[in-house]
C-alpha cells in the first residue's frame, strides 16, 4: 500500500490542515482591523491563491492537465465551492465582525461536525452508528472546554455572529460531506479548482467594497491566509478525504482550537488551563473512539 494510501496519512494530513486552520480567526481579525472588509478578504483569498498555483501550472507545464481536470469535474467542483468556499468564507469571517473568536470557532465546528455526520449518512445511505454519536457529543464536550464555553457569560456574544458562524459550519460540513462523496480528488489541481469556482461565487460581494484594494498593513496577514489556510489547508483536507471518512476529517478539525491555544503558548506565553488540557484530552479521545468503532471487525479478525 502506497503510504499516500494509507489511512493513517488520512490522520497525519487532516492534523495538518487543523494547525493550518487555527491561524485563520486570528490573521482575518488583523486584517479586517487593518481596513479590509470581509467580502474582501473572502475575495482575495481565493483571487491570490488562484494566481499563484495557475502561475505554478503554467511553469511547471501542468496547466493543460488541470484544464482537462476541470472540464471533468467542474459540475461537482462548483457545489463543494460552494459550500467550502462561498459559504465558509463568507459566512466566518462576517462572523468576527460581530462576536469572539472562541464563539465563531465553537459555534463553526460544532455545526460542521454535525451536518458532516447527518449528510454522509444521507449520502452514503448509512446509519449513525453508536460509536460515532458518542464520538461527536465528546469532540463536542472538549471543543466547548478548550474554548471556554463555559464562561460564557465573560465572552462576547451577538445573534447575528452566531448565525453566520453556525452557517459557516454548515458550509463547511457541507464542502466535507460532498467532497468525499464525489471523490474530487486531491493536490494542487483540485484547491485551484476550488478556488476558481470560489472567485466566481465572491465576486458580486467585493464589487459592494467598491474593489476595495489592501494596503500595506493589511496585506501580510491576507498573504498567510492565502498561503496557510487557503492553499496549505485545503491541499491537506483533500488528501485527507481520499483515505478516510469526512466525519472523520471533521472530528479530527475540532483540534483546531488546541493547536491556536499552543500557539498563544509558545508565542505569548499565554498558558494552557487545566480545562483548556482536559478538553483536548476528550477531543483525541473521541478520535480514538472513533478510529476504534470503525476498526472494531478489523480487530477482532487479528485477535481470532
């Protein structure tokens, strides 16, 4: 089995692409307060990150092979950027003009946890099985302690953040979902791909910024969501996809919020609470869970 195969490089990718993501609430809050409005940012990230890899394509000679991709694909490309593209972005990074970064994370991730497990069983015609309940109602549980949850009370909260981050997590769950569904495939070629379709679907919302362009300040922290997020993450959440389950992938994305914190750690030497450590803890353990469920007749074949 070639390691790329392999599902433990599914595991090691969607890891990945978590640390990847957990940059994102902190680059799009420097740079809508550095003046660049949201529909913006949404726009630029899928506009740069489409320049760099066509450039790529054009010098590497690998353009044709992408066109050829996308004249094949295009119809199922169009509606996991939808969801992944159009209403992720637009819907998270609206989100932080209104609420705190630990709510629009706790609210995107609980929400695509849950539309990832309800749309892979309606898509694959499978039953929730008990393993995977118990899985999400944990990564749930961890997620909210890592974030804080339960001070809510001292976080700030608005009716309209929570929506659009709940439907942000939904176009996210959605982009997982219908990804692994239609098996798209993965690298370079399908994220520029996306990325087009994403230009395509944001457009008519940056012309409302009067084609508003960044500035100086602006500009370093949109050229790391480009390159960390947009390209590094969605490259690895498409290899993810290829070898494992997208209710796995999405377990595993709620470990996002751990890896930001050890960041603040190692950066700000901001330090990590005992419910902050105890959270993670049920985060890996309903991974664990749920590798164990899905593995349990593998198991015991080895063990008869």
């Amino acid at each position: 089995m070639k390691i790329n195969n392999h599902p433990y490089f599914g595991y090691f990718s969607a890891v990945l692409s978590a640390i990847c993501n957990a940059t994102i609430g902190i680059f799009s809050v420097k740079a809508i307060s550095a003046g660049l409005p949201f529909s913006a940012i949404a726009f630029y990230r899928c506009l740069l990150a489409f320049i760099i890899i066509t450039s790529w394509f054009i010098l590497s000679g690998k353009l044709n092979q992408w066109l050829l991709y996308l004249k094949k694909f295009y119809i199922k490309i169009a509606v996991c950027s939808f969801f992944g593209f159009y209403i992720l972005y637009t819907f998270e990074t609206n989100a932080y003009n209104y609420t705190s970064v630990p709510v629009v994370v706790f609210l995107l991730l609980g929400s695509a946890i849950l539309t990832t497990f309800i749309l892979s069983t309606i898509l694959h015609k499978n039953r929730l099985r008990i393993y995977e309940i118990m899985s999400c109602l944990l990564a749930i549980c961890g997620l909210g302690m890592i974030l804080g949850i339960n001070n809510i009370h001292e976080l700030k909260i608005n009716s309209i953040g929570v929506m659009l981050a709940i439907i942000a997590g939904i176009g996210h769950g959605g982009f997982l979902a219908f990804s692994h569904k239609f098996r798209i495939g993965s690298g370079l070629i399908v994220v520029n791909s996306l990325a087009l379709f994403g230009i395509i679907y944001l457009f008519p919302a940056y012309m409302h910024t009067n084609f508003i362009l960044p500035n100086i300040t602006s500009l370093p922290f949109l050229l790391a969501l480009v390159f960390i997020p947009t390209i590094c993450g969605f490259w690895l959440i498409t290899k993810a996809l290829m070898v494992i389950k997208s209710s796995t992938v999405s377990l595993i994305e709620l470990s996002e919020p751990l890896f930001a914190i050890v960041f603040a750690y190692i950066i700000l030497n901001q330090k990590l609470n005992f419910a902050q450590f105890a959270g993670g803890i049920l985060i890996t353990g309903a991974v664990l869970l749920n590798y164990l469920g899905q593995n349990y007749n593998n198991f015991r074949k080895n063990y008869k």
